[in-house]
C-alpha cells in the first residue's frame, strides 16, 4: 500500500463508521419510539393484541421497501423499551450498539445489573455480534461477580473487532440496501454457486432468498437459499456445510422448516422441505429433510420430484474442487 495515501483512507473508514453508528442511533430511537407508542395503547386498552399482526401485515403491504417490521420485530421493540423504560441512565448505551446486540443483551440476560454489564462491555470493546454471543454464553459477567474480578481484567480476557460492530442487517434493512453477509466470502460464493445450478436443474424451483432471515422469540437465524417448488408446492430450504456431516446439521434444518411452516408457509402450501448438503475433504453427503407427519406417498412424491442426492453430491464435489484449484 502507497504510504503516502493511508492517511485519506482512514479517514474514508472513519468516517464510514461515523455514518453507520449515526443511523444505527436514529433506528434504535426509533424502535424505542415504537416500542413506547404499542406498550401505551396496549396498557390504555385501546389495542388488543391483534394490533400489531395487522401493522406489520399493513407495512407489509402498503409499504413494501420498508424492511425489519415484522409482528415478531415490532412485538420486540415493544420488549426492549419496557426492559428499560425505567432505566434512564442506559438510555445513551442503548442507541451506540447495533439492534442485534442489544435483541441478544435484553433477551438473555436477566437481571438489570447483567443487562449494563453487557451493553457497556459492548460498547467499550466494540464487540462483534458472535464475540458478544460467546460472552454472555460463557457468563463472563457472573465469573466477574463471582471472582470480585474487575472489569478492566475481564476486558483482557476478549478480543477487540471494530469492524463488525455495526455490520447489522437490521441498520441495512432500514436503509434499504442489501444486507451484509455474516459467512465467509468462501461460503457466499459457494452457496451462490449452488443457487445458479438449483435454478438450471428446472423450471419448478422458484428463488426467494439467499441467507433467508427466520425469527423465532428474540434470536435470528437465517437460511442458506430459500426456493418455492411449483409442482411440489412448498418451500425447499438447501443449507450448505463446508465441513463433514454430523447429526446437528439435520436438527437444525429440522428446526428451520419448523418454523418456516409456522410463520412462512401459506395455508394452502404443503409442509416445507430441506435438504442438507455437507463436504468435507474426503466425501460429500447429501441429506434430505422430511416431516415425521408427511405420509409415505408424500415423502415418495418429495424424493421422485427433489433433485437426486447422486447429481447433488457430484455438484458439490466441482463447486469445492473448483475452489481448491482458484487457491
């Protein structure tokens, strides 16, 4: 790198940052004003419950370009402002961390000693989503508590990751740009790869999303590629591993079409399907992922009209041997 320029591109970076975390302050703003509006007509008795189904549904429909206002999202900024309506002092902590990082503070953490904890250490060490995940997970703050342990001591323990901060899809959603991948640059290409040779198998699959997002309670979880099957009439969920298959894999497709039938499905639709394609160095294993409650001629009509596991594997095989060659 020129030398002699390094001083105008860190002030691009910083700049950039100082934009993000600008925005990301009037969304938090704004989920706090929301989440006040809906948790005052509900305790006024002017709103039942119902309410905020048809707003989301009203957004939805009136006002397709904007994004992140699900029943579920919405029923959350009802959450997060009654989590902290009478704790004025973290008012400012609040709006310097992304909305995803404050779902996982609020949401996890019960008391509200732990809760500004966590959105301090947050705060002061720039945290990543994941790095924040590990954390709470880990119950730094009660090993903290617990070992009389100072929080300068404890800081020491994490690693810093400015970066990632506020590479929060909610903060893109509510600009309307596309969102920002949380996998690898290896992984997108990988599944981008995948979605083109899906769609070139026939007609019959339809694309919906690449790294489609579910919520289920407080946490986010998204699906590698999402496609609607014509003549199956359902949605095929395709999840890719870049590592050797291990039951937990199929248990958390199964998870993903539970909810996919749940909150996605239309009524009218046939329950959702999977199918998990894992590759490690030496095999690729190809899996399909069923309902318990489909009946035999069901799950016979699924297998005959999915892609067969053989073309699949022999997919896979290309797509990494194609990678190992780019190296």
């Amino acid at each position: 790198m020129d030398k002699r320029f390094t001083d105008i591109i860190q002030l691009i970076k910083q700049s950039r940052i100082n934009a993000i975390k600008a925005v990301n302050a009037q969304l938090i703003n704004l989920y706090w004003n929301i989440g006040e509006y809906i948790s005052k007509k509900i305790e006024q008795s002017d709103w039942g419950d119902s309410v905020v189904a048809e707003l989301a549904k009203y957004i939805q429909q009136n006002e397709p370009e904007i994004k992140g206002f699900s029943d579920k999202n919405i029923w959350r900024m009802k959450q997060f402002y009654e989590t902290y309506k009478d704790s004025p002092k973290l008012s400012t902590v609040l709006r310097e961390i992304s909305w995803s990082h404050n779902l996982a503070i609020f949401s996890r953490c019960k008391t509200i000693e732990e809760r500004e904890f966590y959105l301090k250490l947050t705060k002061q060490e720039n945290y990543s989503f994941r790095e924040l995940d590990r954390q709470i997970s880990a119950s730094l703050f009660e090993r903290t508590m617990i070992g009389n342990t100072k929080l300068s001591t404890a800081l020491r323990e994490t690693s810093q990751d400015t970066t990632n901060t506020f590479k929060d899809s909610y903060v893109f959603e509510f600009l309307n740009l596309s969102e920002p991948h949380s996998e690898s640059d290896l992984q997108r290409g990988l599944v981008r790869q995948m979605r083109n040779f899906i769609l070139e198998l026939g007609k019959d699959f339809l694309f919906i999303g690449e790294e489609y997002k579910l919520q289920v309670g407080n946490s986010d979880f998204y699906i590698d590629l999402l496609f609607y099957h014509r003549g199956l009439q359902c949605l095929v969920a395709f999840e890719l591993k870049a590592d050797k298959f291990k039951p937990e894999h199929l248990g958390q497709l199964n998870f993903y079409l539970e909810a996919l039938d749940r909150d996605v499905k239309k009524p009218n639709e046939n329950l959702s399907i999977g199918v998990l394609l894992c590759k490690d160095k030496d095999s690729e294993v190809v899996e399909y992922a069923l309902s318990r409650s489909l009946s035999p001629t069901m799950v016979s009509e699924y297998k005959t009209q999915l892609p067969d596991k053989k073309i699949l594997q022999q997919k896979l095989h290309e797509l990494f041997d194609n990678e190992s060659d780019n190296k």
